[in-house]
C-alpha cells in the first residue's frame, strides 16, 4: 500500500526521496567522504576507516552501491570502491533544483 502512494509523486521526487534516504547515515556520508578524498577509486578495508565493524560498513556500502552512489568491483580478493561521479553530479542538480523551489522566505509570524 505505501507503495502505490509512493507512485503519486513525480519521478524527480521519488528518486530524490530515494538518494536522500540513502545519505540519511552519518556512516554513509563518511564513506562518500572518504571515497572523495581519495580522488581515485579506492583498494583496500574502508572499515578500517570507519568506527563500526566489518558487517555493518558492508552494510552502509551496499545501501550507497543501491543507490548508485557509489560504484565497486571485485577483483581477486580485493575490492575497489568509487564514488559515482555522475551520480553524485545528478543528486546535486535534482537537490538544487528542489531547493531553490522552496520558498526560503523565513517566517516571521510563526
């Protein structure tokens, strides 16, 4: 049922709803910090930049992968992680043109 009343609202809505929602951890937002700072795609154990365990950033990874944040391939044991420029580049425009529709004028009488 939450589903069908999800489908009353533009697409533009629903995929920012979904990528907002994907950004709504702090251990997310770290993570695309992290994979930014990098300025290249990253080999190695992000849990050792993190301070969770291994389950729950694996976790935190694959809601970013759902959401297309971020990108990863395996490669023999290892792992490499990308933050999905485009995606991230999409995210900013559909944000801002969300934003700027509000109206930002502040509420003096409330």
């Amino acid at each position: 049922m939450a589903e069908a009343k999800f489908q009353l609202f533009d697409d533009d809505l629903q995929e920012l709803a979904q990528l907002f929602k994907a950004l709504g951890h702090p251990a997310r937002l770290q993570i695309l910090k992290f994979l930014a700072s990098k300025n290249a795609c990253f080999t190695g154990d992000i849990t050792e930049e993190l301070p969770l365990g291994r389950t729950t950033v694996n976790q935190h990874l694959n809601e970013l992968k759902k959401a297309n944040l971020i990108q990863g391939s395996v490669q023999g044991v290892k792992t490499n992680y990308c933050v999905n420029v485009s995606e991230i580049r999409k995210l900013e425009a559909l944000g801002k043109d969300f934003f700027d529709g509000l109206n930002t004028i502040e509420c003096t009488d409330c």
